[in-house]
C-alpha cells in the first residue's frame, strides 16, 4: 500500500533531521535544538486544518504552515540544501506556532499534538525565533513574514 503524504513528507523530514550534524555545523547547537520539533509541528498544521471547532482564518494558516514544509522546492530548498535548507521551516513553523498560541487557546492545538516532545517545551521555543533569524536570509525572513500575517 502506498503512503499517504501526511506519512511520507513525515518520513523525508526525519531523514533530513537525522543529519543534524551538518546542520548543526553551519547554524550551531541552539538552532539545531529547534529541529527535532519540526516533525510533530507539521502533524499539528496538517492535523489543525482539519479541526472545524477552530475558525476557517486559523485552519487556513495551519494548512498553509503545513504546505510549506512539505515542499522541497521553498525559499531555501531542501531539495537542494539537504537538511541545511529547513532553516526556513524551522523559523516559519515556530512563528507560526507562537501566533497560533496567541490565537488559540492552547488546548485547541495540543489535543493534535501527537509527540513524545512536551508540548510545552515546543510552545516555549515557538517564543524564540529570534535565534533562528540570523541564519535565514533576511530577504527570506521579510517573505514568510509576509506569508504569515
């Protein structure tokens, strides 16, 4: 049977994360700190977009969250970066979380939470994203700000 993209963009997002070496080389141990989250923050997108008891406007953003981290082909490329380019992710789906949170109340998003990370210790990061901006060009950072709000 074949896998359903849920499963395998969760499967291309864990390879990538299992060279956290290289990653952590060019961005360094706090960034990488943010990468072992990013498997279970793309779960909660995809699963939120589906959730009818939170409103159309934060289904939407959850769904868009997700789109773009199942994509390769982003501003910075996995497809060409290996697991250098989920720079962009990371910061996009730790904003996106933080604004969520702002948004929501925080047991509408946990109930999707389907990880052996602390939820709150993800919500806590999703109010650090300020570390990973220094790594992500800023032209990129001005884009997903944009894509977000």
């Amino acid at each position: 049977m074949e896998k359903n993209t849920l499963e395998s963009v969760m499967d291309r997002l864990n390879e990538l994360i299992r060279q956290r070496e290289r990653f952590q080389a060019k961005y360094g141990a706090r960034a990488t700190m943010f990468l072992g989250g990013l498997p279970s923050l793309f779960r909660l997108f995809y699963r939120l977009n589906f959730d009818l008891g939170v409103s159309a406007e934060h289904r939407r953003k959850a769904a868009s969250i997700a789109v773009y981290i199942a994509e390769s082909h982003d501003f910075c490329g996995e497809s060409n970066l290996g697991v250098e380019g989920l720079i962009d992710d990371l910061w996009l789906a730790y904003a996106g979380l933080a604004q969520l949170l702002k948004a929501l109340p925080a047991e509408a998003l946990q109930r999707h939470w389907l990880s052996s990370i602390p939820f709150d210790s993800v919500c806590a990061m999703s109010g650090q994203t300020e570390e990973l901006e220094p790594h992500v060009p800023s032209r990129v950072i001005g884009l997903l700000k944009s894509f977000i709000d």
